[in-house]
C-alpha cells in the first residue's frame, strides 16, 4: 500500500518516477514496481521519497507562484 500511496502523492506533486528513482538511487523499473505492489519498500527509502516529492511540491508551486503570481490550482 505503500508504494501506492507514493505514486498518487507523486503524481499530484508532478514529480517523475525518473526523478525519484534518481533521488533514492534505483531504477526507474523499480521505482515502477514498488509503485504497482510488485516490490516492497523499506520504510527508510517510502520516508526519502516521500520527503522529496513534498520538498519539490513546494518549489514547484513557488516557481509557479513567481511566474504567474498565483498558485496552483
């Protein structure tokens, strides 16, 4: 449940499954198959990833604020 947790967090921040497996150092395949069930997540790797796609939720709406001096919907 975790990883789907992660992937419907990630995908409405707009973060990339390339992002993330970059960020915690595995392949896009795997970071795939945590997110489908398929592969477990350490509650180590599920706290880094989670944290990351939060930070970068934040600078996105930022830069988007910056731009259009508003936020996003």
């Amino acid at each position: 449940m975790k990883g789907k947790e992660l992937r419907e967090t990630r995908e409405a921040a707009r973060v990339t499954q390339a992002e993330v497996a970059a960020h915690l150092g595995i392949s896009r395949s795997r970071l795939c198959h945590i997110e489908a069930g398929v592969r477990p997540i350490t509650p180590e790797q599920f706290h880094k990833a989670m944290t990351f796609v939060i930070e970068r939720k934040a600078e996105n709406d930022a830069k988007f604020a910056a731009v259009t001096g508003g936020s996003p919907a």
